[in-house]
DNA sequence: TTGGCTATAATGTATATACATAATGATCGG
DNA sequence: CCGATCATTATGTATATACATTATAGCCAA
C-alpha cells in the first residue's frame, strides 16, 4: 500500500504525467497535452502546468517545442547520479572505526607530470600525500594526493595527522567543480605493500581533479581493493529515487 | 574572454549567486539575500527570486528555512553525474567501427542465482545472453545479460544477431528506474579468453539492474579491460557544467 | 512551382497578488 | 521565572495576466 501524503497540485501533476510515461502508456514520442489543456483538466493556471512540464523537461523525461507542443523524449544514455561521500562517512555507514594515516609527504616543485595533473602551466610548488584509510583497523583505501600551493598556501601548514587531506580541503575549499574518472587496475607491488592485499588484484581507481575560481585545487586518487568495494549509482526516471 | 549571451533575469540572478558562492565570498552557512531583498536589488517581484532561490535548493547549493533565511549549505558528499552510455555510441564517439555478436544465449527457467540478480521472487523463464561489443574489430566490452521474459515476453523472439540486447530493451520498455553497480575484477580464464586479454587484466565492472513498473526487466553485467577504459563523471555546484 | 510574408499557436519569462505554512520571538498570565 | 499564546516574518504554492519568442502552416505573388 501506497501513503500519500496529501501533496500539492504541482506534485500530483507531475506524479500523474511521470506515471504515464513511465508506464508506457505515453510511449516516446507520444505528445502530452499542451499547457493550457493540462490547465482545464486539473483546473489551474497555465503557469503551474509551466511549472511541471518545465520540470520534467529539465529532467530529461520530456521534450518541449514552441509550436509542436511537448513530447515523450527517447530515453538514451542512463545519467545516473553517483555519490561519491567522504571516506570517513563511507566508513562509518558501514559501523567500523574509520581511521587514516600519512605514509609520506612532500613538498616539491611541480614536476612534468604534477602539471599535468593539475592541469597546471607554470612550475608551482605542490603537496604531495601519500595516506591510508582504515576500517576497522583494516586498510580501506590509498589515497595519493596532490595538492597545488598556489590555490591553497594553507596547506603547507598542516600535517594531516589528526584530518584527512579530503575532509580538510572540503572545509577550506567551500564549493568547486569536479571531475571523477573511474578505472580498474591491477595493484603492482608498492599497492600491494600499503593496502595488504595480493599482488595483481584488481582495484577500483577514481582519480579526481577539484578546481576553484582561484585555480587548480588538488588531483587524488583513491585506489579500492575491488573484491571489497563497490559504487552504487541509481538513476530514477523523476529524480529522487 | 567570457561571451555572454544576453541572458534572462533568472539566469542572471542565478549566476550572480552561484558565483558568490562558489568563489567563496559566501562561504557554507552564510545567509542570503531574502527574497524581497533580491527582488528590490534585481528590481523584479518576489516570484522570480523565489524561483531563483526554490531552483539553487533543489540543486543543493543552498538551504531555505522557514522564518529563518537561505543559507550557503555545506558541500557534502559529491554528488556527480555519470553518464553511462550506451556502447555503440561510446564506440562510435571513438571513431570506431561498431560490431556486435553473440556467444550464447539461452532460456530456462530461473535458477537461484538468477532469482536473485533479478530480484524475483517465483520461479519464471529467463533468457540469458552472453554478447560481445567489438570497436574496430577488437573486443571491447562483454555483455552477460539476464532478461525476464515474464515482464518482457517478446525478448524470447529475437535472435539480438542485428540489434544488441541494450539498444533492444530501451526501444521496449520506454522509461525504467535503474541501479548501477561499479566494481574491479580481476578477469577469469573465460572472461580473458572472450575479451583477448591477459588472465588476471583488472576490469571494469558495471553491474546493472533494470525495472519498469511491471517488474523486473533485466541484469546486465558489462566487463570492460580496464587498462582500456575509464568512466568520467562531472560535478559542477550549478548544476550543467 | 517557388520564395517569402504573415498569422497563429505553443512555449518562455516575468509581474503582481493572494493566501497557506512554519518557525521565531515577544507578550502576558500564573 | 516559566510556559502558553499570539503576532510577525520569511518561505511555499497557486492564480491571473502580460508580453516575448519561435516554429509551423498557410497564403499570395512573381
């Protein structure tokens, strides 16, 4: 059984029309009613009809067409919104005591492959972090960060002893864009050592580069044991799912 | 050099705060404007600040509370879109000559195992699909696939030989919510012998399951080598980026 | 037939307004 | 001094309206 929670029109025009598409019974292709149609049948004003279909079609579900009218769109390639938490967090949701330790770190002039990782075209100074994640006393995960100086001088000043490079870039770093790359590789000798796994197990990679208006912030890469770890991404029609 | 198309009031306003925050200016728990402040700093009406400021929520770039104000939220977990594809066009994005076959394919009735990767909870027939999407004539991606053909009963006509089971289904069934599941593995002899690479290549592995409000539709598992491959996902605090 | 003009139909954006909702803070009685 | 009540304030939702934009269709003339 189905609680509904007496919602507001919005809600229920937009449940009614994902319902239908969802269902089939708006194929793709299939024009929905205009606007003003929408309107006369739940008894309403074009503006919230707008709204709804203005939403659905942010969402990818419709497309609209001045003049034609608004269509069923073809559902392509599966968007799917990943989240990608902290490690911490990750940890903890699994009820294990995370802990996180530095292995190396050094400060250095930003050699050839610095730069191109941190998309970075004069020489500047970098910090370079080599750490662990531990659950539960077990290593979790590999971090190896690059930090650039020239973005976050503050950085220097900090071992990391007590706080996660990630967790504390997060809070000096407020908001910024990201890329994630995702791949699997074989864990060579040196991963091995440090995530005390078996030489040449296969391990989940995501390397991300983090910028801010200032400029290059940080590139890591996250290196999973992959018998041990997953992502999950979920892509719902609506939205929220 | 910036081109700026000249935008809407909304996309400017929009803009506007969105680089305040992003650039740190308002950093994590600082209030913003009230509505009726923006209206009169933008001199427009209220509704069109709302609008602004209900989309900036939604996006999770900021928290509206009642009585209180809209306040910079704090940048939590990153939340990134991946865009998975389907694997023609990936291969096509390449410049690559497309070409697909399939090893096997087989009905029976759901065993166990397959109960479980489609979630159901009867004994029903499945149809079960190992296919192989070559780029340029090399192996590129192996396709194990399930397809219940209590939800989907047409799968048992088609021989997949023109058209793969992916490109198949999505012509189907319209609209379906989906889980994706990424992990590494290590690639068995078998995996290794179909895919023409080493025993032991780390893979990318994406698992994924497929309903539509009539049950269960499919399970695919997609092996990808992974010293030839990478997911990217992006994250951009406005939202397209 | 063809090319271009125009009317029209649908969406896109914005306004002014109204009332609902919820959390805060102040007031007042015990 | 504590606690209930109530006014205030900011957001949430919806309406009616206006005008801009743009793709389509139809018309008319060369």
């Amino acid at each position: 059984m189905t609680i509904v929670k007496d919602a507001t029109l919005h809600q229920r025009i937009l449940g009614d029309i994902e319902a239908r598409i969802v269902s089939g019974e708006w194929p793709p292709g299939h024009r929905i009613p205009f606007e003003v149609d929408l309107a006369a049948d739940y008894n309403c004003s074009r503006m919230t009809a707008n709204k709804v279909l203005t939403q659905l079609a942010k969402s990818g579900l419709i497309e609209r067409r001045k003049k034609s009218g608004s269509f069923v769109a073809q559902p392509r390639a599966q968007s799917a919104v990943l989240a990608i938490a902290e490690i911490e967090a990750e940890v903890q949701s699994l009820r294990l005591a995370y802990s996180h330790s530095v292995h190396a770190r050094t400060k250095r002039r930003a050699n050839a492959d610095d730069k191109q990782r941190l998309e970075l075209s004069e020489a500047a100074s970098v910090l370079d972090i080599t750490s662990i994640h531990h659950a539960a006393s077990a290593p979790f995960c590999l971090e190896e960060r690059l930090i650039s100086l020239a973005t976050v001088p503050e950085a220097e000043a900090e071992t990391f002893a007590k706080i996660s490079p990630g967790t504390w870039l997060l809070k000096q770093v407020p908001w910024s864009a990201a890329e994630n790359r995702i791949s699997a590789v074989s864990a060579d000798a040196s991963v091995a050592g440090l995530l005390d796994i078996e030489k040449g197990t296969a391990c989940l990679v995501i390397e991300r580069r983090t910028w801010s208006p200032a400029g290059p912030v940080t590139s890591v890469r996250l290196t999973y044991p992959g018998d041990r770890h997953a992502l999950v991404a979920r892509f719902a029609p609506g939205g929220e799912g």
